[in-house]
C-alpha cells in the first residue's frame, strides 16, 4: 500500500490562521516585525481566503514582486517571517506542503561601513531636535551602550556625580556604563528636578494597563519605547547622505572610533558589555577615514617633507 498522505483542516480563514500565529510570540517586537509579511499577505490574498490553499507557484510569484527587490538582508527576514508561520500552520494541520518551497534565503554581503564618520556624529549630535532626542543620542554614543539598555534605565540607576549608570545587559547581567561631558550637560535638564520614574519617557500620559514601574509619577507619562525612539531616529537622520540610520550605529561608531584612537581591547569589551573577543571584532573595525589619515600620517615621503 502507498503512504496516506494527510489531508489538511480545510475552513481556516487566512486571516485567522496569521492570527493565531502570531498570539503564540511572546515578544511585542518580534511580534510587530513578523507581521509586516503576514498581515502584507492576508491583504493580497484576502482575509476569508482559505490557509490551505497556499500554493507554492502563487505564493512564491507574490513574494518575489513584493521583496525581490528589497535587500538580502529585509528579503531574509520576510521569508523568515512566513517561514515561521507555515511551519505552525502545519503543526495545526491547517496547512500540507509549503507554499514556500521555491524560495531560498539570500546571500548577506559583509558590511563593512556601518559605523558612522567623526563629522555625521559630530553633525547628528548637533542637530536642532527635542532635547529628549540629543539626550539619548548622545548618551547611546558616549556610552557605547545598546539602545534597550539606556531606554530600561530609571532616575535611581543614575550616578550623576560619576557620570554613570547601571544598566541591564543583553542577557541579564548589571553592568556600569560611563558617559563624557555631552550627556553631563544635558542630561540635569531633561531630567529637570525628577527623583524617580523612567529617563527617557512618551510626550503623552501613559495608556491604561501600563505597568507601574514604566510610568513617571510626577507626570503620567510612560516609558519611551525602542519602536518610537528608533522611528524618530530614522526619521532626522533621513536627510543624511548615507541615512537613516539605525540606533545602533551610535554604539558601533563610539567603539570603532574608541578603537581608532587606541583603547585595548579589555577596554572595548569593558565599554561594551562583550564577554567574547570574536564578538567584538566588528565594531573594533577601523573605518574607511581612519585608513586614509593612518596612510597619510605613517607616509615615509610625507615625512620626509616635514
């Protein structure tokens, strides 16, 4: 006798079954990026259509006119969006085969450029932006810090007089990141007289059901997310020739340019919160400018003229 192969629950609404998948991702975040394809394809392919139906041919001729001609790297992402939700869309047995066979992840060229120039952070930090912008911006640049460490921080955590903080690193470890005279000037007026509460709050009271320890006291406004601090971030750094930019490019800029002008690496990792060498490599990169100027210093002819 030949296998049986197994029939799929038929009935599921597309939009149903995105749904469903995505109430199983505990993480807002990732949440909010799996959707960007999910609920792109419940638009295309219409809410009541049926999960089951998904086929290959269609599927793959749609996601290609979507993305195909997006980066590798947001190419990727989609595909692993979709990827994650057809595989649990089998699980239900609401799906058999995958829609998404005759698409292959792509080739991710190395980025060698991501850290921004000396003059871009010295521009950026002078931008005519909300103070609460020039805050985080240069404190994320100062301190070489991730953006979800700074955006966590409460009043309690600082220690102004040292000019540092107490942060939570990825993973869960307490860690001191130290910031410059930038941060030192601004951060007494964003703050201005507050004893408790977030750093970095919303321009607007918080929703209800936001937890307490997210919410100001004296104001009632909440926590400033990592997704509107990034938007923001894109948005002034739009007009940049290079730009937008990303929040992490502050980190990456402050620990190349630290390694340009001669920190060890125990001090690198010290700034950064790597407890490995090999991560650290990237960000430790010198840049494109620094080439140049070490070629033109280091010149036997150019200091012969001297």
């Amino acid at each position: 006798m030949g296998q049986v192969r197994a029939l799929p629950v038929r009935g599921v609404r597309l939009k149903d079954a995105v749904d469903h998948f995505l109430s199983t991702i505990p993480s807002a975040n990732t949440r909010r990026g799996y959707a960007v394809a999910l609920n792109r394809l419940v638009s295309d392919f219409g809410a009541d259509s049926d999960v089951g139906l998904l086929e290959a041919e269609r599927v793959g001729g749609w996601f290609v006119f979507k993305w195909g001609g997006s980066s590798a790297q947001t190419f990727n992402v989609r595909l692993a969006s979709l990827r994650a939700a057809c595989e649990y869309w089998r699980a239900q047995q609401w799906l058999v085969g995958d829609p998404l066979v005759r698409l292959v992840p792509r080739k991710v060229p190395p980025d060698h450029s991501r850290a921004l120039t000396r003059d871009e952070v010295t521009w950026l930090l002078a931008a005519d932006v909300p103070l609460r912008e020039r805050v985080l911006w240069t404190m994320l640049y100062e301190t070489a810090a991730r953006a979800e460490e700074l955006l966590m921080l409460d009043i309690p955590d600082l220690d102004m007089g040292n000019r540092c903080a107490v942060v939570t690193r990825k993973g869960g470890a307490r860690d001191v990141v130290a910031w410059q005279s930038g941060t030192a000037r601004l951060l007494p007026r964003l703050l201005a007289g507050r004893k408790s509460g977030p750093v970095f709050l919303t321009d607007r009271k918080a929703k209800p059901g936001v937890a307490v320890g997210d919410i100001d006291p004296s104001t009632l406004r909440g926590r400033l997310s990592y997704r509107r601090a990034l938007e923001l971030f894109e948005h002034h750094t739009g007009g940049f020739a290079r730009g937008p930019f990303t929040l992490h490019q502050l980190r990456h800029s402050k620990l190349t340019h630290a390694a340009e002008d001669g920190a060890s690496t125990p001090m690198l990792m010290r700034m950064s919160g790597h407890t490995s060498v090999r991560s650290l490599g990237k960000y430790s990169r010198p840049s494109a400018e620094a080439l140049i100027r070490w070629q033109a210093q280091t010149d036997p002819a150019a200091r012969r003229r001297r």
